[in-house]
C-alpha cells in the first residue's frame, strides 16, 4: 500500500505539492488568522460538577458576580492616608468618567472613596482600592478589559492594577509571546541544526517546509474548530510547539531515508517509492501512536483538555500527511538535487554507518547487556522518587513571572486585603422554601476551619437563592476546606451547591485520579496493538510500554523535583508550587505519544533487517545504527522548540517545556541508545515472537521493506547480470543474490548447517509461491503451507551461469535447473523446500535457493566464498 502511494507521489509529483501547498496557505489565510479572536480563556471546569452548577445557577439568578474582575489598589501621597480629599476627588473623577466614556464595556465601579467601606481601606489608611466590575460575560470579559486597560492608570496617583481579568490577560499575553518567541527563535536554529545534520541546504529545507506548512494548516483547522467548539487559548501554544517540533521530525526521517536510497544507486522512482514504503509507512504509525496518546485527553470531562487534544491531533495528522505526499513529489523533482548546495558529502550508506558511533554504542550496550539494563533501571527509578511529593492546585498568578507587574500587584492585594481575595470559595443555596435553612447553612458553614473570616451573604435571597461567600486562608488547605463543607448536614429540602475557584481547583483533581488510569489502560492497550501490528510481534510492544513507562516516571520525577520542591526556580525565573491537575494529563500524554513515536521509528528498522534474514543482534545494530544519528537529531530539535517555549513566562508553558526536554534527552541517549539494545539482547529471537494471526495481519500492512518485483528496489542491473532487453530488468527489478547478504559471513554459513524442520509439522513454501508473495510484498512464515501448481511454473531457460537473471525475469527457474519445471540438477519440481526453524522471509527463501542451486551445480557457479 504505502510503496504503490509512493508511486502515486512520483507520477504526480507537480501536482501534487501544488494543491496542497496551495489548499493549506488558503486555510491559513482564511481561517488561521482570525483564530486570535476565536480562542477561549475558559474551559479549566468540569461541566457536570458541583462548582459549575454552583456558577450557572448564581449566574442565572444575580447574573455574573464582576466584583473581583479588576482591582485598582491606591496608595496614599507621601506623608498622607487614603482619606486626603483631594485625592478622593481625583479617584472618584476618574473613575466616573471611565464609566460615563465606557458603558459597553463597563458595569459598575465600587470605590472606597465614594462610599468609604472600611474593608477596602488598610488599617493605616495607605492603600486603599476601586472595583471595576466588567460588563459581558466569557470571552467579552477579557476584550472589554482590553479596550480600558490603559485608561485605568490615574496621572499624578500611585496605582497598581489586579484583579482575575488582569491575571487572564497577562497570561494569554504570555502565550501569544511564546508563539512568536518559537518562530523567531527557534525556526532560525532548527534550520542550522538541519543544515548540521544533513549539510546540504537544499535537503536541510525539506523538513522545514513541512513544518510551515504543518503550522499553517493546524491553526486553520484549530481556526474552525473554534467556531463549533470551545478552544482555549492554551491550545494555540501546545499545538505550535507539537506540530511544529513533530512535521520537522517526520521531514527529518523521510529525507534522510530518501539521501540513503540515493546512496545505496537506487535509480530515483523506486527510490521515493522505497522510502514512502518504509520511512512512509513508520511516519503514518508513529503518528498514529501520538494520535492515541493525545486522545486519552478526551476522556477527561474539561474542554481546555480535549481542545488541546483536537489541535494537536489535526497537526500531528497534517505533518504525517505531508510527509507521505509533499516530500515524496518534491523527492521525485529533486533527485540527486536533494544534494544540492552541500558543504560536504552525501549521507553514509548502511554499512558505513554499522561503523559509526551508533553502531558501536549498541554493541556495547549488548556486550555488557545485563550490566546495562540493571543501571539504567535502577538510574531511571531514582529519578522517579521525587515524584512521591508531588502537590495538586490551580492556575493564579502565581504562573506568571515573579517580576511580572499583574502578579506583584496581585499578591500585594492578597496581603493587604486577605478578606476580600479575588478567589473565594462560595455556597450557593437552594433553600425550597424554607428561608430558615439558610441560617442553619450558614451556622455550619462558619464552624469551618481554614477560613480568612466568617462567610458573608454576598448576593441576598432572590428565587429562594442565597449566596455565601468566604476566602480560604492557604491555597494548600482547599481540599481540606471543601471536604469539611462537604459533611454540612443540608436540611430536608434544601440543595447547597459548594462553587468558586477553589472548589473547581479540588474538583479538578479528583477528576484526574477518576479518569486517569483509564486514559492509561486506553493508551497502552491502543499503542500495543499498533506496534504488535508495526513489529509483528507481541513481545516487543510489552517491552516498549515499560520502558516508556520508565523514561514518563523519570520525567515526572524531574519535574516534580523543579516546579514543586523547587530545584532550578532561581535560574529559571519561576515560583515552585503546586501542579495544575489538567497539565500534568497533559505532559503525560505528549511524553508517552513522544516516546512510542521514536519507539516505532528505532524497532521498525531493527524488523526491516530481520525481515532481510539477519540474526538478532546484528538487526538491533543495524537498527540503532540506521537511526540512532537521525533519532537524536531529532531529538535535538525537538529540544530546541521545546526550548524556546522554555523562557515562556508562563509556568504551565515551561513544565510542559522542560517536561519534553527531559523525556527526549533521556529517551533519545539512555533508552534508545543502551536500554532498548541490551533488553533485546537478553530477551534473544524471543522478540519476534507472535501468534501466527498477528504476523499475518502485519504482513497485509507491507512489513519490512520489500517491494513489488515490477518496481523493487534494484541495484545496477548490468552488475546483476540482466539482459538489457528482459522485461523485468526494464522494469527495474532484480532479487537480492546470496552474495548481497549483509549478514557477517559466520551468520551466512549457519544456512549450510541448518536443521529443517520436518514439512509434515510445519508446512513448506514453493518457489512459485515466493515469487507470487514477492510481488505482493508479503514474507512467508513459519509453518505457512501455500499449494503449488507446475503448470503455472514459468519456462523459458536462461544460460546456467545467468544465475541472478532467472529470479528477476519473473520465475526462480530460469537456468533450468530443475527448480520449477523438473529439467535439470537441483531439486525436483514436486519437492518442496523446507522450512529451516523460525520465521522466514521472501529474501530468505531466496538466498536458501541460491545456496541449494550452487552446491547442485557445483564451481563455477559465481559462489564466491
């Protein structure tokens, strides 16, 4: 499937990047930029809880409660207090005008100097404050304090400005500075880490287009999204650093796979069609298993997390397919242009790269593979126990910077007016009737500890409603607060429903621990189907999902480590404190879908050489050594977008920042470099174990990277010595010959001793048939029986020293050897050839083939060895 895609992609290779390109620069254009204006700053609730329903029904009786929306604190003039009348004069002035000039945007203005209230002066009369309450209600809160947010300041009066709208807005104002700090920043080094890595500008640009256009289509998807569901700002941020860092990625393994196809003289059709086959086909899975991971998220009940889950999900799809259209039809322009404007050579092939660093790493970790699995372990469990004091909270101001204005004035406020705090925990009462079940509320309400004062009646009764309200004294003692207002025994009748920021903070916490561990059974049972699919095997996605499982640990444990105990706050400019509930889920599915997405990339390698009938230590080297250079890089640029969102000023952005940062350093060096390599070593051929179903079901996806025999891949014919007029040969097919074997030579010999397995257990495969699964690209396994008809058997007899030549011109009899048609030496037309212990494939029939025919013909055969 993905090889005749590949195809498709080269015969229609202007096309093709032409709508595309075209199509997604018109989503942007038309749906992208009027996002800024579609993104909600709400969706942090559940919409079943208590909280909510506490919100809607004051909200549905009193309309919104605007008292807490912006704070303008005042200071006294040196040497005077609060109560100068000059001073009330100039407040209240000011203020009225701002709502006489205002009134879209303005409700109403509560001022201490109008009204003299003495809770909202300080004692020692030296500050003293102004309640702006905002007129609209969702998203037109924060646009109404937009359009007055420069008409609060008072000439010649020393003001600070907090309030829950104020926070809001410096922290959306911190997102959109993210976005463009990644763009400006990180864009420019990805390119030079590209050019690093490939050092051809043109190949260099490849991965960068992909990731443009990625962007450029998400947030017009994202865009859309917005009109018919609720997006949070948040999401913006999360799907630029995830789409952005993955479509570079995806590019990065699709070219670089590509250049090596071209290095190993692949004539260029077959070579973008190889390449979409299988670098193609591991970016779709890949992708998929990030999709999986990033759709747990909609099993929670907040809309902040399942528009995050939509966004990231619309952009890791777009990058996997942009990557199997665009760049296999900008391959087939290119050709050996991919090279083009290089500072030095091309990339290595196969074999030189089995020499390389990333080959040798591997063979050690195997040397010393108990050595290493036991220390990277007990490495990766250390680093988890952090994790043990991790603390739950919400979002305040204290995830902006501690420099920043909003925030300091925000704090000030809390010290110096604890009893009128922005974020009270409410009681919002249904009383049936029955007025004297308020009072009753009200008595045990207030037997509560952990309160700055008394509950107050902040709305009076209306429709039988009451509000009550009062401020918690320690963020950390929520929980405890809610819980004891929680065993109020509410008389008969009467519905209390317990509401307010804190409430919705504890609430929101109690949905992770409900939902969290079937967002886990959902994602590791989802991903093990899909690499049992990828691998053909059952054994390999087990060990995935626990090393995954280690390397998330480590992470979590790092930044517990960081946000809460506070390990790096000083250099990195953030307050420790407890975690917001909805970003912990979050980081937990973008690490897991991170780590299986390069899983699928290193083991899919590892199966392609199994595949081509190497032993299982030479397939984990030569799959670490063909991707292990081009996973770090990867890596490292993940890293460098994670890193420009790591100066965010907003602390959620820097966990789900440093949190990437951490999980790919540990998973592209000391998971995938030492632990992958050493656990297989131990686990031995057991990796490939599969129940014969399974390989079946991976073999119809194209397993491994054989190719249909018309368009396979093909060395120079002339070298496999094909007539120049066979019909195969133009065609640019040729089976591999025994002396293409990439296994080392003591490998290769183990064919001569091997024991067969007896055809009545276990089935045989004819050379017909491998020639007819050839062509579909499916390998034959153990214990398959597949009938054979002679009379289907090609005829034609080529010369007896045109070996190779007879495989490639559609029939493994061609030199009449007796192999297909009964005449000559060799094996009899009837006799079957049997089956040697474990998986076969179609090169290993092949090679066996060979090796019987030139022991039958004797010297002079080309047997080299």
């Amino acid at each position: 499937m993905f090889y005749r895609w590949g195809s498709f992609a080269y015969r229609h290779r202007v096309l093709t990047p032409l709508v595309l390109v075209v199509g997604l620069l018109a989503l942007f254009i038309f749906s992208g930029t009027k996002l800024g204006d579609r993104l909600d700053q709400e969706g942090w609730d559940d919409p079943g809880s208590d909280s909510t329903a506490a919100a809607v029904l004051e909200e549905e009786t009193f309309g919104r409660d605007n008292s807490g929306d912006v704070i303008v604190m005042v200071d006294a003039p040196e040497g005077g207090t609060v109560d100068d009348p000059a001073l009330a004069q100039r407040v209240n002035d000011h203020f009225a005008r701002l709502a006489a000039d205002n009134p879209e945007y303005v409700d109403h203005v509560t001022s201490y100097f109008a009204n003299n209230q003495s809770v909202m002066a300080t004692e020692d009369k030296q500050t003293a404050f102004v309640a702006v309450g905002l007129a609209g209600t969702g998203n037109d809160v924060l646009k109404n304090y937009r359009a007055i947010e420069d008409q609060l300041q008072i000439e010649g009066v020393d003001t600070e400005v907090a309030g829950a709208t104020p926070v809001a807005g410096a922290l959306d104002s911190g997102m959109a500075d993210d976005i463009w700090r990644a763009e400006l920043i990180g864009l420019p080094i990805v390119a030079l880490l590209l050019l690093v890595v490939f050092g051809g500008v043109v190949s260099a640009s490849m991965p960068l287009i992909v990731g443009i256009l990625s962007i450029a289509g998400s947030l017009g998807i994202l865009s859309m999204l917005a009109q018919v569901t609720q997006v949070n700002a948040f999401a913006q941020s999360v799907v630029t650093l995830l789409g952005l860092g993955l479509a570079i990625d995806y590019g990065l393994f699709m070219v670089s796979r590509f250049r090596e196809e071209m290095a190993e003289g692949v004539p260029v059709p077959q070579a973008v069609a190889h390449t979409t086959a299988t670098a193609g086909k591991t970016v779709v899975f890949s992708a998929a298993m990030v999709a999986v991971a990033l759709s747990g998220l909609l099993l929670f009940p907040q809309a902040f997390l399942k528009s995050v889950a939509y966004g990231a999900i619309s952009a890791v799809g777009l990058a996997a397919l942009l990557s199997l259209t665009v760049l296999p039809a900008l391959f087939g322009l290119l050709g050996p242009n991919i090279d083009k404007w290089s500072v030095r050579r091309a990339g290595r092939t196969r074999e030189q790269s089995m020499n390389s660093l990333w080959g040798r790493i591997p063979a050690w970790a195997m040397k010393h593979s108990k050595l290493v699995t036991v220390t990277v372990c007990l490495g990766l469990l250390a680093l988890t126990l952090p994790l043990i004091g991790i603390k739950f909270g919400g979002i305040n101001e204290t995830y902006l910077p501690p420099t920043n204005e909003t925030r300091t004035a925000q704090e000030r406020f809390d010290e110096n007016f604890p009893t009128m705090r922005t974020d009270p925990v409410k009681l919002v009462i249904e009383d049936g009737g029955n007025p004297r079940a308020v009072g009753e509320v009200f008595q045990q309400a207030n037997q509560v500890d952990g309160l700055t004062d008394r509950f107050k009646i902040s709305q009076p009764t209306k429709d039988g409603v009451t509000v009550l309200s009062a401020g918690i004294a320690d963020r950390d003692d929520n929980t405890r607060v809610v819980e004891q207002l929680r065993d109020i025994d509410v008389p008969e009748g009467t519905t209390v429903y317990i509401g307010g920021t804190p409430t919705m903070e504890v609430e929101s916490i109690e949905a992770l621990f409900d939902k969290l561990p079937w967002m886990i059974l959902y994602m590791v049972v989802a991903t093990f189907i899909l690499m049992a699919l990828v691998f053909g095997s059952i054994i390999l996605p087990a060990k995935a999902i626990i090393m995954t499982a280690l390397g998330l640990g480590a992470t979590l444990g790092i930044l517990t480590a960081m946000f809460v105990d506070g390990v790096g706050a000083g250099l990195f400019g953030f307050t420790p404190g407890p975690l917001m509930s909805p970003v912990l889920v979050l980081i937990i599915a973008i690490i897991y879908g991170l780590s299986t997405d390069y899983e699928v990339f290193l083991v899919s390698r590892m199966v392609e050489d199994r595949d081509d009938g190497a032993s299982t230590p030479h397939a984990i080297q030569f799959g670490t050594a063909n991707t292990g250079g081009i996973i770090t890089a990867a890596a490292l640029i993940m890293i460098v977008v994670a890193g420009a969102f790591g100066f965010s000023d907003i602390v959620m952005m820097k966990y789900i920042a440093f949190g990437m940062i951490a999980a790919l350093f540990l998973d592209a060096t000391i998971i995938r470099m030492l632990l992958v390599p050493a656990v297989m070593k131990l686990l031995g051929d057991d990796c490939w174990w599969a129940p014969r179903w399974v390989k079946r079901m991976s073999a119809r996806l194209g397993h491994g990277s054989a190719a249909p025999s018309a368009v396979g891949r093909a060395p120079a014919m002339a070298d496999a010595g094909v007539a120049a007029g066979s019909g195969a040969a133009a065609a640019g097919a040729a089976a591999p010959s025994l002396d293409d074997d990439r296994r080392p030579a003591e490998e290769r010999d183990t064919w001569r001793d091997a024991e067969p397995v007896s055809t009545e257990e276990q089935g045989a495969a004819h050379v017909p048939a491998v020639r007819e699964r050839t062509e579909l690209g499916e390998p034959i396994y153990e214990g398959e029986l597949v009938d054979h008809d002679p009379a289907a058997e090609f005829g034609g007899h080529d010369p007896d020293d045109d070996l190779v030549a007879g495989y490639a011109d559609g029939g493994f009899d061609g030199d009449g050897d007796g192999f297909g048609d009964g005449a000559g030496a060799g094996v009899p037309d009837e006799e079957p050839i049997e089956v040697p212990e474990g998986r076969l494939t179609v090169r290993d029939i092949m090679l066996r083939l060979e090796w019987e025919k030139r022991e039958a013909l004797g010297p002079g055969t080309g047997d080299t060895r």
